[in-house]
C-alpha cells in the first residue's frame, strides 16, 4: 500500500505530551518531516530528543498557542527547514470540567480554556493558511472532542469549546475546498493522556457518563488500583473500557494517511465497552 504519511511536512502543537507527543513520533517513524511546538520548553525538546535518537527529522519550539505570534513561527520554522507545511495538527488543549456552581474556582480555568480550545486552534489554522493556499494544498487536523457533540453538565465552557472548534473546522473546510481538507478528531475518554490533570470537579464527569456513572467510578478506581478484571484493559476483547492514547494517534495518522484528494472529515473512535453516553 502506498503510503501517505512519509515525506509529509507535519506541525503539531501541545507535542509536549499526550497525543501530540504519540503523533510526533508516530509520523516521523514513518518518514514524516516534524515541527513539535509546545509551552514547555523541556518537555517538547524531550519529544524531539526520542524522535532524533531513533533516526527521525524533528524540530522543536516554544509556543504558546494563544499567541498568534508563536504559531506563526511555528510554522514558518516548518517551512524554513523543511520546505513547506502539509498538515497543521492543531493538539493543545485543556478539560477544566466544572458545574457552574464551582465558578468561584473554576473561572480562571475557564478562560485559559476558551484561549487555548478556541483561540489557540483559530491561530493554528490561521497560521497555515497563506502557505497551504500558496502551494495548493493542505491538511488541518484539528483535536474536537466528544464533548462537544452536545451540552451536558459539567462541561459547559469544555464543550462549548470543542462545539466551537467543530464550527471552526466546517466553515474553514468550505471555505477552502478544493485546497485544504479539514479533519475533526473527536477523542472519547483516554484515561492515559494528562487531560484530566486540568478538571477543576471530578464530580463534573457525570454529564458525560450519565446513569453509567456508578459503574465508570468503579471501573477506573479499579483500574487505578490495578484491579480491572478480565478483557476490560484488552483491546482485543468486546468489553474493552478505556482506550489507550495510541489509539487516538493512529487515528490521527489514519487521517492523515490518505491521498491528497481523499479526506476524512471527522473521526471518532471508541472504546467498545466504554461508558459515555454522547
């Protein structure tokens, strides 16, 4: 089969971590010329670092996405070292899960959130622009969520947020037709990727998991305790709950994974026993 992904010129943001980190390594192990941006300094030069050790071509900046100024150079940095930018992966992100009642708490996290989730994804695709209109083509991917299929409780700023990227996403694609193919990644819960580290209530996981509630508390306190019985950390098994975060990356280079006049418009993938309800 040919493949799609070697040779590609990829900028991925939040490559720090998760699943820009996975993405990163799995595209440049496969041939692809990578632009990691992340905040953290130490953390996306350790990406980069991996990559280089294991013979890829990567490149690593600080950047902040809520600045347009940082993206921008992020993907000049592609162009300038590697001739060009054919796919924009815009990662970064933060799930700050709160009720309305913990505003007190939760609000500062609510607007690094909406800077981040909206504006940060805004400037990633306003970043690539000019050069994939320039050379005719182009790919965004841009990293949704499930959340944002429909308004639960305690998710309200999250997934208004990633509502507005599915927005964002669909007006660039029309925009754009015939010259850059947008792809919306709407990841299900993935225990393994830090996300949760920026929930201000963890009670706020209700919205999502519904009258599974009872059951998903006691699934991963099992999991965390090493006790989740059977086929249930299995990928192979039906009753398979919580997806590993290479999942999601290969879903992400699946899409990515095509030819130029072939796109994948949204993709979500699941963990077949999984709990949500969206």
């Amino acid at each position: 089969m040919t493949d799609h992904i070697a040779g590609k010129t990829i900028v991925i943001t939040g490559a720090g971590g998760g699943f820009g980190r996975l993405v990163a390594g799995k595209a440049a192990a496969r041939g692809a010329l990578v632009t990691c941006g992340d905040i953290n300094g130490e953390a996306v030069r350790e990406t980069v670092d991996a990559i280089l050790a294991a013979g890829g071509r990567a490149q690593a900046l600080v950047a902040d996405v809520t600045r347009l100024e940082d993206v921008t150079a992020l993907v000049q940095a592609s162009v300038s070292a590697h001739g060009g930018i054919d796919v924009m992966v815009n990662n970064a992100g933060i799930m700050p899960l709160a009720f309305f009642a913990d505003h007190a708490a939760a609000h500062a996290a609510w607007s690094r959130c909406i800077d981040i989730n909206i504006k940060g994804v805004l400037n990633g695709m306003i970043a690539a622009y000019d050069p994939m209109m320039a050379a005719g083509r182009g790919q965004i991917v841009n990293l949704s969520s499930i959340y944002g299929n429909f308004p639960v409780v305690g998710a309200a700023v999250y997934g208004a947020s990633k509502a507005a990227v599915n927005f964002l996403s669909e007006s660039f694609r029309v925009e754009t037709r015939g010259k850059i193919k947008v792809t919306t990644v709407k990841p299900t819960g993935v225990p393994a990727t830090g996300l949760a580290g920026a929930i201000v209530n963890p009670a706020a996981v209700v919205g999502i998991v519904g009258h599974n509630m009872p059951e998903f508390m006691q699934a991963m306190g099992a999991m965390g305790e090493g006790n989740l019985a059977g086929g249930r950390l299995d990928p192979e098994e039906m009753d398979y709950v919580a997806l590993a975060p290479e999942h999601i990356a290969d879903a992400i280079l699946h899409a990515i994974d095509q030819p130029w006049g072939v796109s994948i418009g949204d993709i979500t993938v699941r963990a077949a026993g999984d709990h949500f309800i969206l």
